[in-house]
C-alpha cells in the first residue's frame, strides 16, 4: 500500500470528473446541428475555439466567466458567428443552451475515481471537495454522481465568494479536515490553481496529469507529484 496522508483535498472537474474532454465532441454536434445555412459547421467550431481560447487565457475573466458559465460561452459562441459574418441572437442562445445540454449529458466519472474515493476512506484518509465554478452547476454534479458521502465538505467557489488558489479556501479545507498543511496533499488539474494554490498555502501538490501531456514548458507550478489516475495514489 502506498503512504498516504492524514488527509486529501481532491478537485471535482478533471479530476474525480472527465469534463474538458467533452468539450470539442460536444460543439462539434451543436455546430452541426444550428449552424446558419451556408456556413460551414467546421468553420463555426474553428471560429468558437479561437474565440474561447482567448476569453479563458485572462484569468480576471475567466474567474467571472466560470461563475456563469452560460453567458460566458453565449459571449463566447456570438463573437465566433460575428467573426463568420453572422448576427443572429436567437441562434447564438440557441447554441449556447444546447452546449449545455450536451455537456452534461456527456460528464461521466473517470474510470476508478470513485473506487480510488472509497479506497481512501477505508484507509482513514479524510477528504474535502474544492472546485471552482457556480454554485448550481458545482452542486448538481456532486448530487448526480452521489459524491458528496465520501467528504467532510464540499467546497464550492459559487457558494463560498472565493475559490482556488485563494488561500482561503484551502485553509477552509484544512480545517474540516482537521489537519495541518503539513498533512494534507491537494490533488488537481490545474497546475496554477490546485498545485500552485495548495504550494502557496504549504500542501503538497500532486498533478491529476489525466491526459498524459506532461509538464508544459513555462508551467505555473512544479507539483511534488504527478500521476495519471486516482488509483495510482493507492
């Protein structure tokens, strides 16, 4: 058995959950299905990624963003159809629901997460959820997938007015856990909020690395750890 700490704090999307995955199969379907006559849907799907890529690369923004995440991609999906010549609002919002729709029919577990959940629990590892993002949408996630059981609290940036790498939130983690920063390992996909947020406030910060890229050059943070799945902390 692996050595484990008194205790983990464990992100929610691409971590327990497979979430950015399903991003490029799900405007693929919703492009091809409203896309305006005469435009191309892989041309609309183009224009959507570079529009987005540039919305999430200023951190302010996606900060807001990622607490409404419904505006922010109707933002997102009416600057792409403007950059294609196309202004029509009633599609944009129509786009913009239907992603919606798609990409939570699509979230799913990783494989392992939740036997990985019950592994550290039977071995006394006390846990706490922290994830960014609107409360509802945050919430529901953890109630569909019956997760909140395994965790002493579950963390929400909606809910709480702050979120990762605040040291809030972690000091808030550490305390329903009731361990020291010194115990505990944050465990995430985000190498600047989860490993360099948790780095800042003293936890050891392990890299979810779920889609095997490796350690980008000019990354963020240096995690302690780097693993592939769950499991492979057990």
């Amino acid at each position: 058995m692996s050595d484990l700490p008194a205790a983990l704090l464990l992100d929610l999307d691409d971590t327990i959950l497979r979430f950015s995955s399903g991003a490029a199969p799900a405007w693929r379907q919703v492009c091809r299905e409203f896309a305006p006559p005469g435009c191309d849907p892989d041309a609309l799907v183009a224009a959507i990624r570079r529009v987005a890529d540039e919305f999430w690369a200023d951190r302010e923004r996606a900060r807001r963003g990622r607490l409404d995440l419904l505006g922010s991609r109707t933002t997102i999906v009416g600057g792409a159809l403007e950059a294609l010549g196309v202004d029509d609002a009633a599609r944009v919002a129509r786009i913009a629901e239907s992603y919606e729709r798609v990409r939570e029919q699509n979230l799913e577990l990783f494989p392992g997460a939740r036997e990985a959940l019950h592994g550290f629990r039977s071995r006394g590892v006390r846990m706490a959820l922290l994830t960014n993002g609107e409360a509802v949408s945050q919430r529901g996630k953890v109630d569909r997938f019956e997760l909140g059981g395994f965790f002493e609290a579950v963390l929400i940036e909606g809910e709480l007015g702050f979120g990762k790498p605040d040291a809030r939130v972690f000091e808030l983690g550490l305390e329903h856990v009731g361990a020291h920063a010194g115990e505990a390992w944050m465990v995430g996909d985000n190498l600047h909020a989860d490993v360099g947020g948790a780095q800042a406030a003293g936890i050891h910060g392990v890299w979810h690395d779920f889609d095997r890229r490796g350690l980008p050059a000019g990354a963020p943070a240096r995690p302690d750890r780097i693993v592939h799945s769950l499991g492979e902390l057990l």
